[in-house]
C-alpha cells in the first residue's frame, strides 16, 4: 500500500524555521517527483514546491521563493520541506503528495501536518 | 497563472439525487483537469484526471466531461458518504492550480 506521512508541523513564531518531513513507503519513491501543497484553515489547496526523482531540479510557488527549500533523500525515501522566515499566511496543513512525471496528477496524498506561525 | 473557478459553491440535495458540479479555467487547459474528493476532516482523493477518467476504485456513479474552459463532475446518485469539498485543478500550465472547491451536503 502506498503511504505518505508528513511530521515537523508545530506552533512556531512569526520569522521562525521549521523542518516537515514525509516518509514515503509502498512504492519506488526515487521513480517519482513529489511535491507539497498546503490548505489554510477553512480554505482551498495551493500549491507550494515540487522536486524531482533525482532531486536535481526543485521549483517553488512565488510565495515561498527564497524562504522555503524542498529536497529528498532518496535512500531514506524521505521527502523534506525546510521553512524559513515564517510568516502568519504560511499558517496550513502541509500535505506531501506524489506524480509519475513533473505535470501529473496529485495521487495519492499525506494526511498532513499542520503548521501554524504566531504573530 | 491559470485561475479556476467552481460552481455553486454549496449544494445541498438529497440521498439518490443527481449533483452536477461545474469547474470553468480562465484560459483553455485542453483535457488537463482534474477532480479531488476532500472529505471531512480527510485528506484529498484523486477523483478524476485528465478530465473523464475516474481514478483506481472511483464508484461508477462519479463520472466528469468537458474540454477547453468548461468542465462538468456528475454524482449520478448521491449517497450519505459522498459529503465531501470537491475541488478541481488544471496542470496544463505551471503552477498548477484549483479551484475554490464546492461543497456537496447530504440532506
């Protein structure tokens, strides 16, 4: 069975740093480009960062540019998300999903680790 | 970037009616849309994808057409589970985006 399960998400002040993983099992994690897509409270889903098979090539949403780094580590079958420079509108649950190629589809999904960033 | 919109955004209809959910994108995004499940308090589920394939064991009663801009998601027979925000999303353009999700409520 495919799993996902994202950890690292807390409570974390205004300007903070904060680590989420996502540990994948159930298939060929090195075989696939993985991403993180976050959901505020009551709101719909954005999506935040993707990184290659090899983790060669990351791309990030405008919002997260230079204060958010995605990597992997493929022997671990780890997926990372290091923030920094925390600000209240980062404040979502973190999702950590997976495509067969750079433009697939979101499937299947983490149950999410929430992140909430105080003032 | 693409922007996505979704109507209604509430429907609120009873155990064997039909919902028809509609996803409209700002610009084409040929067949490169999907439709997600996200159930109370769950995480999102892969409903459909390249705009009228269901997923791995999506019941039959889900089906979904459209091409270009205009998109349809049809709930042929609502059942008591099927209470849930429905999103859509495009990925025929970088970022990917989704839509603001309609709300499906059993009466």
């Amino acid at each position: 069975e495919v799993q996902l399960v994202e950890s690292g998400g807390g409570l974390v002040q205004s300007g903070g740093s904060l680590r989420l993983s996502c540990a994948a099992s159930g298939f060929t994690f090195s075989s696939y480009w993985m991403h993180w897509v976050r959901q505020a409270p009551g709101k719909g889903l954005v999506w935040v960062s993707r990184i290659n098979s090899d983790g060669s090539s990351p791309t990030y949403a405008d919002s997260v540019k230079g204060r958010f780094t995605i990597s992997r580590d493929n022997a671990k079958n780890t997926l990372y998300l290091q923030m920094n420079s925390l600000r209240a509108d980062d404040t979502a649950v973190y999702y950590c999903t997976r495509t067969m190629n750079p433009g697939g589809w979101f499937d299947p999904w983490g149950q999410g680790t929430l992140v909430t960033v105080s003032s | 970037e693409i922007v996505l919109t979704q109507s209604p955004a509430t429907l609120s209809l009873s155990p064997g009616d039909r919902a028809t959910l509609s996803c409209r994108t700002s610009q084409s995004v040929g067949s490169y849309l999907a439709w997600y499940q996200q159930k109370p308090g769950q995480t999102p589920r892969l409903l459909i994808y390249d705009a009228s394939n269901r997923a791995t064991g999506i019941p039959a009663r889900f089906s979904a057409s459209g091409a270009g801009t205009d998109f349809t998601l049809t709930i042929s027979s609502l059942e008591p589970e099927d209470t849930a925000l429905y999103y859509c999303q495009q990925r025929n353009d970088w970022p990917p985006t989704f839509g603001p999700g309609t709300k499906v409520e059993i009466k």
